[in-house]
C-alpha cells in the first residue's frame, strides 16, 4: 500500500528520480524522492527478520516497482537507490555484519543483493547516517554546511554530515555517538551495548525509564507514582504526560535527560564544531508543538551554552529535527542521489 | 641560526619546496620543508609576544629568506607557506582572535599580514591540527587514512584528519580534543579554560601534578614524597622517575593518566572512527625508548580495547607520534602543499 505524500507531484517532480529504503528492526521504509529532495511517495512494510534477508530484498524490489507504476511512472525514471541499515557493518563493503535488531541476519550482501534485484546501483549507509543526511539535505539541518544529528529514542542514534561528507568512520563505526563516555567512573550507567557511562545510558527512553523506577522508589507523592501504583506501566509518554500536568518529579526527569544530553552534544561540539545540532527521534516530548518539548529543547541549549566555549555557544544551532520518520530514506535517497551526480561528473 | 637536519639535503629535494611555521607561547618554529614531506632545515626563534604579532611576521620572513639563502636556493623555490597558531581564532578570516598564550595578540590578521610580508600566500591552520597534518603526512600516521592526535603536555591538544580534511569546525573549534567531557559530575575536575570534566583535566602535565599533590597529601612511604619533602618541585619528570625507579605510586598516577586518556580516546573512536590515534607532546614518558613509556603505551591500549566495540578493539592502532617537536612545522607545510596542489589541478 503507496502512502501518497504529495510533498510534490510527479509532473512538478525534478529528474532524476531517486529510491530511499530504511530498514529497521520492525519495519522497512520505501519511498521515492525527487532530485530536490522531496518526498513523491512513501510505504513501509514489515521488516520480517525471521524469514530472513533475502526475502526482505525481493519483497523491497517488488514494491519498488509497484510504486512505480503506480505512480505511472517508467521503472527507469528511478536511477539509483540509498539503503540505511542498522549496524554493525561493514560499509565499503556492503555487508550487514550483526545487527542486534536483526539477530538471524548476519554477514548478509544486502548492496549487492538488493541492487541485483533492482537492477540499480545501491549506496550503502548506517541508518543513523542515512537520517542526519536527510535532515542535512532538507530538513532542519539544511541551512547548514555541517551538522551533528541524534536520534533520541529506544537508543541514541547519531549521524554527522560535515559538507555532503558523512562520517562513517573507517570502521563503519563513525558518529556512533550515543556511545561516547559521559562518566567514567567505574559506577557509571550501563549502556544497551554492555559499556558504562555511554549518553545512551542516561538520555535514552530506556535510561529515562529507569531513571524514573529510580525515582519512585525513593520519593513519595508524585503523580507519576500513583499512576504507577494504580497499574500504568512507565513509559516515557506517562512521564511526558505526568510533566505536563504539573508533576515535579516527571518534569525533572525529563529536564535531567536534557541535561545529559547537553553534556554529551558538548563534547561532540569540541570535537566536529558542526553548524547545528539536530535532535530527532520519537523521544521529543512534543517537539515544538508542545511547551514540555520546548522546555525540554530550552534546557538542552542551556547546558550547551553553560558549558562550551563562547564562540560555540554565541553561534551554534540546536534544534528539533523535521523530516520525523521520513527522515532515514529520505536521507538514504539523497546519499544515493550523491553518487549518482559524482559519478556523472566524473 | 639554521639547524640543517640533513633528512634530504637540498640537491635530492623534490621541488616544489613549502615552508611551514608553527608559532607557539614561547618559541616559533620555522622550517623548510619538501614536496615528499622531507626536512631541509629547520630555525627556532623567540616569540616575543611582548614585541606584537607586527614584529614576529617580520622577523618570520626574514628568517625564511635567510633560510632560503643560507642553503644556497633561489627565493622562488618556496612556492607557499603553512602557518599554525594556537587559538582562538577565525581560520576562514585568517584572523587569530584571542590566543590564551599570546594575550596581547587580539584580533590580528596573521594570514595576510605573513603573506604580504613573504609574497607568498598563506595557509593557516589550528597549531593541533598542523600537528596532526604533520603525523599524518610523514609521521606515524603516514600508513593511514584518518588519523586523531593527542598532544599530551601543559594541556591536551587535538587534531583530527579524515582523508586529507582536517577537521576545523564551522567557528574553528573543531579538534579541540582536550575538552570532551569525560565525567559530567558537579564535583569533576576544572579544566584550564574554566569548565568541568575535559580529558585535559585528567591526562595533562597539569592535571598530573594536581593528582600527585593530592595523593601526597593522603599517602606517605612513597619515594615521590621523599624528594618533595627534600625539596624538589613536582613535575611530571620527577614523576616518571620515581615510577622508573620503582615507586608504586608515582606508577599509579602515570598508569591513572593512561586510564583517563583511553576513556578519552574512545569517545573520539565512536564520533570519528579513525584509522589510528598518535600521542604526541613531551609527556610521554618516554616514549618507545623508555620501558615505562612503553608501560604507559599499553595502558592506553588496553583501557581502549575494554571499552571500545569488538571491531574497533581488533583494529584500532594506538601509537606514539614520531615527528617531535617538528610535526607543527612540517604539517603546515604540509597544509600549504595540498592548497598548492589543489590550486594547480583547478
């Protein structure tokens, strides 16, 4: 089933076409994206780890097509296609390596397969990459020749783009940034990977929901814990909830998520120096539409500000991201559309 | 007074030749530098800060025509300077804006004040970054692609290059390594530059003096606390030698710098991923030549491979930096050759 978008028309749409997939744990996204940018239609279906890669690629080919032709578009309008996946890997060489999102899928082809059953050159990225570039492509980061951008939500994902150059590292392990060390001491939080005192460890859902069982069994008399005590399970939208409607405790957590992650965004700050810092994810609190979202983005901004230098904290941007789920094939699409025009030019 | 290094001598110097300068608190270094990244000659003068950033650019010139005469070379054979200063600064604009250790030098346009005095155009870089160049050019970093240095000493200094891209940052505070955060406790240790935390207030000469003096105060028996007690200022010199000579603390806090700059260095693996990451500076006790140098080598080692991922761990190359006091010049030079280069393929 094509989600039409209309973000633009195929008539108004600018040539050459590009395709976007962004393969998560639980869904894969496809869309098409025009040269500019935007987005002409978009589908997601389920990612289906248990029957394996293969039939993920076959099942992304098809849809592909079909999209096409719904679209009444000819298959070779789409010239090249950007994969995201969740890492690890191997980038240069195209290999899924051990995903833990995707335990049975292991040192799988996926560039190769999928761009032999497509027919179509594949450029190959970590998810996270492939959202900060959308973002740094046309989303809020595309004012900026460089940006960092972290995706708050199970985890903390990041991407760093410095001027159409993603950072993958030599390794495939490049803007791994919910994993960089915010406490050292050997009583610091553990992290979903296993390490201590990673920023993963503190500002991500999960962090935030221990934090708050923390919380509660030490302090009585917040909403949040008579919400709990009457059977709500702790779930970061009950905390944001709890906040909203005044709950001391709940808006400190979130407040203390910010602060982590301030603490973090400094330290990537004196190491790219980007432009902007773009948060996206699910864990917003609201985002822009919602004065918990606006706090929570003040007080991010205030950390930073307390604590870089004053250059950094008279010029750099921190804000939401814009493109929300869209952003990963999107972004695929646009590393995609990257290779396709230097290739041309070469 | 030319110091002939005689690693090329000028009959086998492969032309075009570029001079770097690396301007530090003290002394400014200027050397003479070939197309392959070999040493011609290398000068040190006083920097004089007293006497203004007007007087340094003059004498600087003259001594690159001295240079140039004193090895018997026509004036034209250096095409192009690489100058490195300290910061802050505004790396687009050529500007150094407030360098703490040149206080009087404010807001000066060192770039195009250097080039109107030489007649040759300047590139100007992060003296971290120059540093960096440097190793990555003809140093330990010249079998890489990507390389990160720590420049251990007073501070910590850092420079960061991806496939020839150094990483200056938007505002020119990219590669400040020595100011991650690596604990964002209230009580952390206070950095040079005022804020709490940064890997400079842990792993510098400073630092650990700091940490002596304090476990003095706790601790007695130790052969460190004899020498201060006779009257020997504590530097970290003193230091190795007595955890050379076998003192169990003043191994402690050599081995707690080591600790302290491995947690550093994984964060900056999981934002850059770099091919390999130098130490360079004078603190490094010793180096390869020295046992406890080598000790405090595989310290680093092995705090990284604790607490990095399996890949990193497995592929990682740590190492001391081999250019001395000399990669500053040489990278600027090195600086100055891809600009040059550049220049003529355009």
């Amino acid at each position: 089933m094509t989600n039409r978008l209309h973000a633009v028309d195929v008539d108004n749409a600018e040539r050459p076409l590009f395709v976007g997939v962004d393969v998560g744990g639980t869904n894969t996204k496809i869309g098409l994206v025009d040269d500019a940018g935007r987005s002409l239609a978009r589908t997601s279906i389920p990612t289906e780890e248990e029957k394996g890669p293969d039939d993920l690629v076959a099942r992304t080919s098809s849809t592909i097509k079909q999209t096409l032709r719904e679209l009444g578009l000819a298959q070779n309008e789409a010239v090249a296609i950007g994969l995201g996946t969740p890492g690890t890997m191997d980038i240069p060489a195209g290999m899924m390596l051990e995903p833990p999102n995707l335990p049975h899928w292991r040192n799988f082809p996926i560039r190769d397969r999928l761009s032999e059953a497509s027919g179509r050159p594949v450029s190959f990225a970590n998810d996270g990459n492939a959202a900060a570039f959308g973002e740094y492509w046309v989303g809020s980061g595309r004012a900026f020749p460089s940006i960092i951008m972290l995706t708050l939500g199970t985890g903390v994902g990041g991407g760093i783009i410095i001027g159409d150059l993603s950072i993958d590292g030599e390794h495939s392990h490049g803007s791994e940034c919910g994993h960089i060390i915010i406490d050292y001491h050997d009583d610091a939080r553990m992290c979903s990977c296993g390490q201590r005192g990673h920023i993963e460890a503190y500002a991500s859902a999960t962090a935030l929901v221990k934090r708050a069982e923390e919380a509660l069994a030490k302090k009585s008399g917040s909403a949040l814990k008579k919400k709990i005590e009457a059977g709500d399970p702790i779930t970061p939208l009950l905390i944001a909830q709890c906040a909203e409607q005044g709950d001391k405790l709940s808006l400190e957590l979130v407040l203390d998520t910010a602060f982590y992650l301030g603490v973090g965004i400094v330290t990537l700050m004196h190491t790219v120096d980007p432009a902007a810092v773009i948060l996206g994810g699910a864990m917003n609190f609201g985002g822009h539409e919602s004065a918990l979202g606006q706090q929570f983005l003040d007080r991010v901004r205030e950390v930073v500000h307390e604590r870089t230098f004053p250059v950094l904290a008279k010029h750099i941007v921190i804000d939401f991201a814009s493109l929300g789920g869209d952003a990963g094939y999107i972004g695929a699409a646009g590393i995609a559309r990257a290779a396709y025009h230097k290739a041309k030019r070469a």
